[in-house]
C-alpha cells in the first residue's frame, strides 16, 4: 500500500480535461486507468464511498452479474469472490462521466 504522505489530491479542473473527448467523433472517450499498489483496504474505501450517501451532483451507479442486474457487494472481498466465478461490470456516473468496471 502506498503511504500516505505520498498520496496527494489532484483537484478535478487539473483532470477533467482528460476524460472529456474534445470531439467524440474523433477521440475514443474511454481511458484505461490502471492504479498500481492498491490492496483490498484500498477497494474498500472506494465500495464504500460508492455506498454512502449522495454527494453534490450525486453518482449513480449500476452493476450487473453474468448480463443480470445485480447490488453492488457492499465489501471489495466479496467484489472479487465474485469476479472468481462470474463477469461483475459496474457502471458509475458522476456528473456525466462514465466509468465501466468490467471483472
């Protein structure tokens, strides 16, 4: 896990102008973002803030298993018992973009 100190907040003007396509037509809008050194404690911080309580300009999110609508596992270990043994995708939307994990 990385430490803390090392863990500085990018501020979302500074990366926003990477996942908005400047033309649709022309730019894929979909990135790969691969974050290296996380651990289960660091999935768990993310399934739980997806489960707390809508923030400003909220954040939807849907999650199917095997193609069936499905809850979204409220701890990151039962996200990967999950991925084991069948195709978990969530899809998140926050205030227009879209964010597909596929497992």
């Amino acid at each position: 896990m990385v430490a803390e100190a090392e863990r500085l907040p990018i501020p979302w003007e500074t990366l926003e102008s990477v996942f908005r396509p400047v033309d649709e037509w022309l730019l894929d809008p979909h990135r790969d973002i691969v974050v290296p050194d996380v651990d289960l404690d660091d999935w768990q911080r993310i399934v739980d803030f997806l489960h707390a309580p809508p923030i400003s300009g909220g954040i939807q999110t849907a999650t199917t298993v095997d193609g069936t609508p499905a809850p979204l596992p409220r701890s990151a270990a039962e996200v990967f018992e999950v991925r084991r043994v069948a195709t978990l995708i969530t899809w998140i939307d926050f205030r227009g973009i879209e964010v597909v994990r596929r497992g």
